[in-house]
C-alpha cells in the first residue's frame, strides 16, 4: 500500500515531534522555525507511505524527485545476472536517498530500494527543489556539502580497497586509522564496516575474532578496543 499527502504548514508546529526529526535532516541543517514554515508555504511537498518489502524504486528508474526518508528504514539492493542478491546499502530515517542522482545526464537510480519496515517518504520534485536552493541558500549550502561528502566517501572507499586486498590487512588499516594511543572507538557497527570494505560481516567477524585470539587487540565494549601488540597489528597492514 502507497499513500500520498501533501505536508501543512500545521505540520510543523513549535516543539512538534515532525518538526524535530526534520531539525535532525541534514538537509536542514541550522534552519530556523521561520525557515520550515517559508519551506512548507513555497514549496510543494508530498508524503509517501510505504508498507515493509514494497520496492520504494528500481534500479535504472528515472529519479526526477529528492527522496527524504522521514521514518522508518530501507535498504538498497542489487541483483546480478545470476540473481545473486547483493545488500549495498542500509538506511535508517533519517536520512536522503541517492542525492547525487536526481541532476546530471544519467540520473537513474543507481539500486532497488525496498521499505524494511513501514516508511515515510518526503519526495520533493526536481523544479520545487531548484526553487528551494534558489529560496534558501542554507538549504544549498547543505545539498552540496552532502553530495560533496558521499563522493568523498566513494573515493575513499574506492582507494581503501584497491590499497588493501587481504581483509586482515582492510581491518589493521581501518583500527590503526582511528586509534587514538592504543584506543580505538568504532563509530560505525561491523555490518557498516563490511559494506565499507565490499566483504560480507562473517568474514570480516572471522578476522575480528583472529585478531582477539591472538592477542592484537582486546574488545573492552561494543563500541571499544584497544591494541594490545602494535607492531603485529602493523604487520598485517602491510600483508
């Protein structure tokens, strides 16, 4: 089921909850209420429902609208020729849908993107999102920096696999890279470090748990771990 709704001004009362998981968008950044309220008189907005395993959009599908995804969380897929299933991407709201892809030549959809669970979409169209930049520079300033920072990202990933091929060396690089002394604090869970890396999380857990077996490293928590032995760590950097 698919429902569609244009969004109120209403909608964004003072210290409403919609009001603040917009504030947490970062296409949104440092807007002020008058700043939701200009958006919501000048600029058409519609709400989009989907229930869990509905295809939001498919890969190679014009994109001509901005995705926003307000609740809820979706994952993005590919599928070979072979009919192997591949997981690219997981987002959880909030969050933007492939913003690169609504301007340029090919602006297609570059995966299958399918609801995980009951999601709201805000879809914005490419003219009310031209009208928006040109309306609000903060808005902007925000749109580039976000698809400056994705094509980062893909750059760094990109180099990050073709300089380390073995997983123990993508690991040793990746902990040695965010040590600060001999401690390490992951911000990202292992799962979004194995889509990172383009290997699969049993794999990359196998040589987690290598590491810890062989005294390299100690998990203090979650989110934790510290270096027990440098220089073997290094060792499989360099493999």
């Amino acid at each position: 089921m698919q429902m569609h709704k244009k969004i109120e001004v209403n909608d964004i009362k003072k210290g409403g909850k919609k009001l603040e998981i917009l504030k947490k968008i970062v296409l949104f950044k440092n807007f002020t209420e008058k700043d939701f309220e200009s958006l919501y008189k000048n600029i058409k907005i519609i709400k989009k429902k989907f229930n869990k395993n509905k295809t939001i959009i498919f890969r190679g599908e014009n994109y001509e609208s901005l995705f926003i995804l307000r609740k809820g969380s979706t994952k993005g897929e590919m599928i070979n020729a072979n009919g192997k299933n591949i997981i690219v991407e997981d987002l959880k709201a909030p969050n933007i849908l492939a913003p690169a892809f609504v301007f340029g030549t090919n602006n297609f959809f570059p995966v299958n993107m399918i609801a995980c669970e009951e999601i709201e979409i805000m879809e914005i169209t490419k003219p009310e999102l031209l009208k928006l930049c040109k309306i609000n520079e903060k808005f902007l300033i925000n749109y580039l920096d976000l698809i400056s920072n994705k094509a980062f990202f893909l750059t760094q990933r990109i180099w990050f696999n073709f300089s380390n091929e073995t997983i123990r060396a993508k690991l040793a690089n990746y902990l040695l890279d965010k040590a600060v002394g001999n401690k390490i604090i992951l911000e990202n869970s292992i799962k979004d470090i194995a889509t990172f890396f383009g290997v699969e999380r049993p794999s990359l857990s196998r040589v987690l748990k290598e590491f810890i077996d062989k005294k390299i490293i100690k998990r203090i928590s979650k989110k934790e771990i510290e270096i027990l032995n440098l220089e073997e760590l290094k060792k499989n950097h360099d493999e």
